[in-house]
C-alpha cells in the first residue's frame, strides 16, 4: 500500500467506528494470507464508503469495482472520486478505461465475454452485492483478471440457489446486523404495519426455503385492487416503494394505481428509461 496524489481536495469524511473495523478487519485478513474476505453490512450503512476507503488506502495499486446495475457503478465512482481523490475509469457498453486510471468501475456483463481492461493486474477486486459472486459470471471474470486481492460487499450473505459464496470468499470477516446499527442509534428503528387484506397462500409452492415467484405473483392478484384502495386512501401524500414477485405483478400494480390518480411507475432490471424514472422518484 502506498499513497497516491489526490486529483483534487479531498472530501473531510469521518469513517463510523464500524466502517473503519470493517475496513480493518479486511486489511488484517490480508496481511495474515487471505486472498478474499467478505464484509457484510445492512443496506444504509455505507457499504460504498467503506471499500472507496480501502480503494484509497491500496493506492498506487490498482482496484477494481464489480457490479451488475448502473446505479451501484454511478454511486461507487462518485464516492471513489470523493473519498480517493481519483476519477475513476469507466467499463460499461461502449465507455472503455484507460491504461492509467487506478480504479476501475466496470460492470460484470461488459466483462464476462472476455473483454479486456488494458493496465496493470488490480490489487483489489471489489465485489457490490457480493451476494452475486457466486454465479458463472463473477466467476469468470475473476478467474481471467486474477486480481491479487478480492472484497465482497453484501447485506445478505446467503443465496437460495445453492450456489456457495465460500467458492468465492475464504471468510467473512466481519458482519454489522440490522439490529446492531439500530441500536447504536446509526439507522432508524422498524415499524411494521399489516394491511387487512386476506392473501391465500395455499397454492404457493416452496423451493429451497422460499415461495415459487410465479405461485406468489399469481396469489396477490385477487388482492391487488384492495391494497390499491389503501393506499390511495391514506398513503396518497407519501413516497412508496414496492417490491413485487414477478414483473407483470408490478405492471399490474402500477395500473392499479395509476387507476386512482396516483403516479406509479414499473422498473426492473432492463427498463430502458430506468435512470429517469429513478430520478424522478428521487427529486419528487
């Protein structure tokens, strides 16, 4: 490890006590031998600030930044650029990196079909939603760049297709729950609240500890025009998020609510105006 000089001034931020354990935890794994470790923290604990911070400090060593979706690639070069003092290059469609650029942000399905990131072998390979690590893709690709060291990052450490993240990770090396950040007073608290509507999941098949998809998406349809009604009745002044089993399910959703005058959009992961439909919801 060593230091690099900055581009421009860098940012004054101030790790939490858990982000630098993490990163701690991770530079001790690899100075004691380990060529991969894997950090677990709950969605909103900044996983981001977190492997931008090792990025940094792995300087003049290259890194490289894996992800599967446009927002996790835009989030991790903005902080890079912040936290590292360094823009980072850019593999995704037709952006291609520079043989000089010390970080890369590079997206799993530009490079998986063998495509080759010009400059010197990376010191860190760094895994968002690590959770993933585990399928050919990732596999393939880590397999060909053969980074020195490998990070994953990930708020749910488990898969339900059996594949096993420890083909990927030799160990996690440290976890954070959901619980444990609550109560440091670093995340806001839960509230849950049923809705009165009755689903009937008798016909809802399990495979591998979860419910079929397909089997839930076709169970909530009889209920879709009764949840809608609730929430245009007394959720109509706030902002919503739904996650739904199948995509025509959340087509239907959002027709559903579209239908009581309510602004409703569908995404998914090949939604062509995906970024302007994140941005609204963001800015409104």
């Amino acid at each position: 490890m060593g230091a690099a000089k900055p581009l421009h001034q860098l940012a004054d931020i101030k790790l939490r006590p858990y982000q630098a354990e993490a990163i701690a935890a991770a530079k001790r794994a690899y100075e004691g031998g380990l060529r991969s470790a894997l950090i677990t923290l709950p969605t909103g604990a900044g996983k981001t600030v977190v492997f931008a911070s090792l990025a940094r400090d792995f300087l003049p060593e290259r890194t490289l930044i894996l992800a599967h979706r446009e927002e996790l690639l835009m989030q991790a070069k903005a902080k890079i650029s912040t936290i590292a003092g360094v823009m980072p290059g850019l593999e995704k469609g037709r952006k291609k990196s520079s043989v000089d650029e010390s970080v890369v942000v590079a997206s799993v399905q530009s490079l998986m079909r063998g495509r080759v990131i010009p400059g010197k072998r990376f010191g860190l390979c760094v895994i968002d939603e690590a959770h993933h690590a585990a399928a050919a893709s990732y596999r393939a690709v880590l397999k060909r760049l053969r980074p020195r060291r490998i990070l994953g990052v990930t708020a749910t450490p488990f898969r339900t297709d059996q594949l096993q993240l420890s083909k990927v990770f030799q160990s996690n090396v440290y976890t954070k729950t959901l619980l444990d950040l609550i109560e440091e007073g670093y995340l806001t608290d839960i509230r849950v609240r049923t809705l009165p509507i009755t689903v009937d999941l008798s016909g809802v098949r399990i495979e591998q500890g979860d419910y079929r998809d397909d089997d839930l998406g076709h169970a909530l349809e009889p209920a879709m025009e009764k949840l809608a009604d609730i929430v245009a009745r007394e959720f109509r002044h706030r902002k919503l998020v739904a996650f739904c089993p199948l995509r025509e399910t959340s087509r239907q959703w959002t027709e559903a609510l579209r239908r009581r005058k309510l602004p409703a959009a569908h995404i998914d992961g090949e939604s062509a105006d995906r970024a302007n439909i994140l941005d609204a919801f963001a800015r409104n």
